[in-house]
C-alpha cells in the first residue's frame, strides 16, 4: 500500500515512511492511495471476530508487505491488551467504552498501535527516533505509557499549561525514562503549532530524526477502525439484526476518530450515519452547516481534548470526500454542545441509567440523542441504533463529574499508583526558538 499527502505535492511513501515522518514533506497529511475493502464475507461473519482478529485483519490490509505475518500479529498482541465493550443504556443507545486501557482514553488505541509499530521498524533500521507530540490532555498520556521503555525511541510531549486535568498531568509527566514533558505557556494550537513548526523545520530535521504522534500520524487512525467493527460485532452478538441502522456519535476535536470511522465505513463496515460531536469548538460543525472552513483561536470548555479551534484531520476528511462539501455534509453531520447542557447531560445519565459518563462522552450521548429524535418517525421501516463514543473515563474528570452527578467515580487500578508519584516537566514559552533549544540540547 503506497500513502499518499493530502496536499499532493510530494512523493507516495510507503507505510514505514509515512509513519516515522508523520506529516508528509508538502505539511499535508497521509492517507492510503485508496482505502482497502474487507472481504464481504467478513463482514457477513463479523460477529464471530473479537477485537484482536479484526485488528490483524485489518492491518494486514493497510501494512501487508511492509510488515511480516508474525510481526502484525507480535503488534496487535501488545497494543490490543484491553478490551472495548459496549454499555446499552436502552433499547436505542449505547456507550462504546474506549477508556479500559492503561491511559484511561481512547488515545490508547492509537498511541500503543503506533509505538509498536515504530518499534517495530527502529529495531530494523537500528537508527534512534525522537517522537515529538502536543497534547490537549489525553494524547500525551497515552503516548507516554504506549512508547515508555520502548528501546531506541525517546519521547518529547508539548502540552498547555492550566489546560489539562491533574490526573492528566500526571500521565504525562510521571513516567520519567525515555520520556520528557514540557509544559508550555500558551494554548493547545501553540502546541501544535511548535510541533508543525519542528517538522518543516530543516536543520532540526538533519540532526535529528523526528517523528510525530499526533493525530496526524497515519498509525494513529488505523488502529481507530478497529473498534467500529468490533462494536457492530458486539452489537450483532447481542443479537442485533444486520439489517438494522447503525449510528455513531463521535466527540470530536481533531476528528481523527471521526475520520477513522469514515475510513471504517468505507472499509465496509455497515455504518448507518457518523456524526461529529463537539463543545463550543465548533469550527468543523460550522463548515458543514456553510461550506467554509474558517479556524478559530480554541476556547477552554469541560471536554478538554476537544478544545481545537483548527481540527488537523479535516485535511483527511475533505480529502476523502473529494472535496466536495455535499459529500462531507452528507457522510458525517455535526452538532455542537455548551458546557451547561454537557452538564446537565451527565446528571440526567447518571440519574436515569445510573451511568456516570465524562464530559467528552456526555457530548456525543447528546448529539447521539438528537439524532435519534430527528429519526422517530411512523415511516422509518427498520429500528435504530445510536452508539455514543465514550472516549474517557469519568475518574479523568473527577471533579466535574463530582459536580455534575454528586458522586465520585471508582479509581481504577491504572491510577492509583501513578496519583502517589511526582510531577516532573520543562516549563517553555509558546516560541519554537525555545523548543528548538531544548530539543538539541537534550542529543
Ligand atoms: C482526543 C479526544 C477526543 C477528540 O478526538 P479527535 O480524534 O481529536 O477528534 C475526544 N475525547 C477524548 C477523551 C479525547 O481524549
């Protein structure tokens, strides 16, 4: 499989190219030549794959020949170590619970996929890689645990000071070894931005070599198809018919899970709708609705890891759309939620199923929950379903979950222990200059 930018002003790579550079030489984003289809019958037999085989099969199409038979089978044991399971609210919803992984997100499943497979190619090429990432809270956790110790990689992570949770912080800055945290005096975008700038940066380029672990980072979106499928597998087991209608809701910021399931419908995946939920960062919303892009500074909400004001992976989405507005419009819908509304959502869940969800999660139950009602219609032939991401657990947001609900969530065994262990981190300006500096400084 050849990977292509989405600016298509460069060379197609290979897989092993494409995921160690990140962002293609051209500043746009890579995505296979052509999205691979899963056989019919596997998709007929769907319920009989648990998580591990659909990974392996997938991955076999979008890596094949790049990596052994063996190897993707070595990958998907280590990165697929905990499990996805689906909580149905009622009849017509559910939570695909993404957050049983050591981070406690959903970033797990692409930070572990992508260290495995870098590991995987660093031990071939036995040249050391630095991977350079920003966070808006949860990314950086589940880099740090997925490529901690990983031999011959060391980690920087760029994440914005006051905008992520204690726990979060913890995360990313507990881990020590080979990973290094900076906290840096502006926002999330400031971020990203000193990474893209480290990237397109030459002389840096030449002294070291880097590799990204954002979302932007093709590695990152492959393994996000594997839950799709696995959740209709699930979904069939409980004895869900195939014909019936299938919704996700996804919360959304930089859209790589949307984009993933987009990728995942045109797998194959029966998929009814997507929709892209998101806090007041609206911005992608907003182009569905008009047809202009137009990024915006991000604001701070409750659902942190979706505080983008300029979602990267819409590079990806218009792509896979052709370009055409129409297309995109029609594939993913969006909506868009303010803080007091995700409150009250997660008081009215927890008070009425007795389900504590986080902030991020409460946001795609209520876009989930006004789809579903534009669909409740005498005309509708077949029943629906909508499945909400829940893309973290509560715990990660204790205190608004305490707020919103009046109760505490379990804390699980992931965080007990890193809770007892120090914070440390490099404090930098929002300047690429500094950034630069302290990257050289630490070969
Ligand atoms: C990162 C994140 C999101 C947003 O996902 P994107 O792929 O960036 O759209 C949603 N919820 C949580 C908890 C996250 O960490």
């Amino acid at each position: 499989m050849r990977y292509l930018s989405t600016r298509r002003n460069c060379e197609p790579a290979s897989f092993q190219t494409a995921i160690l550079q990140g962002l293609a030489p051209d500043g746009g984003l890579y995505l296979p030549e052509v999205i691979p289809t899963l056989p019919v019958s596997f998709i007929h037999n769907l319920r009989q794959y648990s998580l591990q085989e659909i990974g392996e099969a997938v991955t076999r199409l979008f890596i094949g020949n790049e990596i052994s038979q063996e190897g993707i089978s070595h990958i998907i044991r280590n990165s697929l170590t905990f499990p996805a399971p689906i909580t149905r609210l009622s009849e017509s919803f559910g939570i695909l619970e993404l957050f049983h992984g050591p981070s406690l997100a959903f970033k797990d499943f692409g930070a572990r996929f992508m260290a495995q497979t870098m590991g995987w190619f660093v031990e071939q090429r036995e040249e050391p890689l630095h991977i350079l990432v920003a966070t808006s809270g949860d990314t950086g956790g589940a880099v740090a645990d997925g490529f901690l110790d990983v031999p011959g990689i060391t980690v920087s992570i760029l994440y914005p000071k006051g905008g992520v949770s204690d726990i979060q912080e913890r995360q990313l800055t507990t881990h020590g070894a080979n990973i290094t945290a900076y906290q840096v005096d502006g926002t999330f975008d400031d971020c990203q931005r000193m990474v893209k700038e480290a990237f397109l940066d030459a002389d840096l380029q030449a002294k070291m070599s880097l590799s990204s672990a954002n979302s932007i980072n093709i590695a990152r979106l492959i393994p996000q198809t594997f839950y799709y499928l696995s959740a209709l597998s699930s979904l069939y087991r409980m004895g869900i018919p195939h014909e019936e209608q299938i919704t996700f809701s996804v919360p959304s910021g930089n859209l790589g899970n949307v984009t993933a399931g987009l990728i995942a419908k045109r797998m194959g995946a029966p998929i009814a709708q997507l929709i892209a939920a998101t806090n007041r960062n609206d911005t992608f919303p907003r182009y569905l609705k008009s047809g202009k892009f137009e990024p915006v500074r991000s604001q701070q909400t409750i659902s942190n890891a979706m505080d983008v004001g300029n979602p990267s992976n819409f590079e990806r989405l218009h792509i896979l759309c052709e370009r055409e507005h129409g297309i995109l419009s029609k594939e993913i819908l969006g909506d868009t939620f303010d803080d007091e509304t995700t409150r009250e959502e997660m008081r009215r869940c927890f008070k009425e199923h007795g389900y504590l969800i986080d902030p991020h999660g409460a946001v795609a139950l209520l876009a989930a929950r006004r789809h579903s009602a534009t669909l409740q219609s005498p005309l509708q032939s077949h029943p629906h379903i909508t499945i909400a991401l829940g893309t973290a657990h509560p715990i990660k947001f204790e205190r608004i979950v305490k707020e919103a609900c009046g109760v505490t969530p379990p804390i699980p065994s992931q965080i007990a222990e890193i809770l007892e262990r120090e914070k440390q981190f490099t404090s930098l300006r929002s300047s690429f200059a500094d950034l630069k500096e302290c990257l050289l400084s630490s070969l």
